[in-house]
C-alpha cells in the first residue's frame, strides 16, 4: 500500500541522515583538508619552518644554444620571493643577457591561490553544516487541525525539511568548489600587459619596456615575460591587431593594447611554464569532493521527489 511504501521511504530517509551523510561528510571534510593543506605546502616541506624547493623556469626559445628566459623562484604562503632572471632577446638590448633579482623584502602575492585557499576554507565551513543538519534532533512529531478532523505527521514529512537543507547546501559547495577550480585555471585576465608596470622591486630595476607578470593555470606556475614599446596616441603601428584577454604568448607578439590615450605593442613575449605537483594534488581532492557533494545532492533530490506527490496531497488533506 502507498502507507507501507512512504514507511520505507521514512526509513531511508533517516538511514541517509543517520548514517550516509556522516559518513560523506567526514570524508568530504578530508579531502577539502587534505585540498588545502596542498595548497598551503606549495611552497612548504613537512617543516613548515623551511622554504619549499625552487622553482626553475626556463623559456623553448634559445639563442646560441641557451634559454632565452631562464629564473627562478620560492613559494612561500601564496607569495613569489627569492626570484632571479636571466634575459637575453636578440633584439632587445643589443642581444645582451640582462640579470635581474628580488630587492630585499620583495614579494608578489599570488592572488589566485589565495583566493583559492579562502573559498576552500568557506567550502569547508559548510560542509561542517552538513554534519549538524544531520545531528540534529529529529521534528516532534505533531498534530495538525483541518476541517474538523486531525492528521498526524508522518515521519518522513518531519524529515523532508533537513533533506531538502541538505540539498540546498550541497549546491552552495558545489558552486564554491567549482569557482576555486576556475579561480586556478582563469589567467586570462591577469596575463593582459594592459600597463608597463610590473610586480615585483629587482636589482637592478627592471626597464619600464620590459613586463614579468606570474599566474596560475591549473597546475601550472607560469611566468610571462613581455617586451613592451609605447606609443603616442596618433602613432598606432600600422595594420596591428588588438591583444585580447588570453592571448598566447606567441599570439600576443606583434600586438598593441591601448593604454591611457596611446598604444603598448607587445614586440617579444614568452610563457616559462613549471608544473607544481601540490596544486596538481590539490585539484585532485577538489575533484573528489565535488563528486562526493554531487552524489549527496543526488541522494537528496531523490528523496524529495519521492514523496513531493504525497507531501501535497497531505497538505491539501489537512485543508479538507
């Protein structure tokens, strides 16, 4: 009979609270712990005392059998420090290599993987939602008045309310956990030379034509170098394309970028691309909790359609 099946729904139902959202909840916990603990020792050994290992970063293009662009770097708490840089373009300087180092206290913030790490730890906040939804005491069950005649509360109608809780939790992770994935992988907006300005103090300082500029793309630490000629604002190179957010480095040579009324041509720009095995990782888990989220969300979208036929008869019932 329809009572009998909506009795073993109920029972589903707290098993799924009792029971599988406990059991998902810690695990989705660990893996978003274990997300940013990678995040955290990109630039870290198990003693967080000591600095990370280097990051060496060197450029396919050489001259003379060498790297055209070769540096690098530490990580250290989402900030880029102890850089050095070798630059040798053939035409640019006269050919002659240029070396460059971080001034004393220097640093440039990774904004990306900070952002990453702060929408990781609101992730990991409701995730903990999720263990006192399920904790909490199940509704009293109770009387309800219609027409003359009462109905008592089934229980799988007192439990639908922390399904459906669920659920809507679920989709706010899932939307956290998607944007940290898009936080590490969307450069394209940060690797527009858009102003002859760069990010971090050398010795000795870098010309105003040469532009460093450092990303993130999934796994990837990447460094753009650019070569940079200012223009007047009635002096635009003839027959130049505009550069476009996401550009390549090889599509942006050749290419100008209005700046404040006149024009930047970008004449040389190279990527120095190293793979960073903890943002790999890291990504891992995200993946993994996002999939955990998702089949909870699933779970919790079935119950709901489940009994969305009999919730509304139960409550046109009551109203005669």
């Amino acid at each position: 009979s329809m009572e009998e099946e909506l009795s073993v729904i109920a029972e589903e139902m707290s098993d799924f609270l009792e029971s599988h959202v406990h059991n998902s909840h810690e695990n989705i916990l660990l893996l978003l712990d274990e997300a940013t603990h990678q995040l955290r020792t990109v630039s870290f050994e198990d003693d967080s005392t000591k600095p990370g290992p280097r990051l060496f970063l060197e450029s396919e293009e050489k001259i003379d059998g060498r790297a055209c662009v070769s540096g690098s770097l530490t990580l250290t708490e989402c900030h880029c420090e102890e850089f050095d840089l070798s630059v040798r373009f053939a035409k640019y300087n006269k050919g002659a290599q240029l070396h460059f180092a971080t001034a004393p206290k220097s640093f440039y913030l990774l904004r990306q993987l900070q952002d990453a790490l702060h929408m990781v730890e609101m992730a990991s906040d409701l995730v903990a939602q999720l263990g006192s939804v399920r904790s909490s005491s199940p509704p009293t069950h109770a009387a309800a008045e219609g027409m003359g005649k009462t109905a008592a509360r089934p229980l799988w109608l007192d439990l639908l309310p922390r399904i459906r809780h669920i659920g809507m939790v679920c989709d706010e992770i899932v939307t956290l956990l998607r944007k940290t994935e898009k936080e590490m992988s969307d450069w394209t907006s940060r690797a527009l030379p858009s102003m002859p300005q760069n990010w971090l103090r050398m010795e000795p300082p870098l010309p105003p034509d040469l532009l460093l500029q450092m990303y993130l793309d999934k796994s990837c630490v990447v460094l753009r170098v650019c070569v940079l000629a200012m223009h007047a604002p009635n002096r635009c190179p003839n027959n130049r394309l505009l550069a476009s957010p996401g550009d390549s480095s090889s599509r942006l040579r050749g290419r100008v970028i209005p700046h404040k009324g006149g024009w930047i041509e970008v004449l040389e720009a190279l990527d120095l691309r190293s793979s960073v095995e903890p943002l790999s990782k890291a990504l891992d888990f995200l993946a993994q909790a996002q999939q955990r989220v998702l089949d909870l969300r699933l779970n919790a979208q079935a119950f709901e359609s489940s009994v969305s036929r009999d919730e509304a008869l139960f409550v046109r019932g009551l109203g005669g």
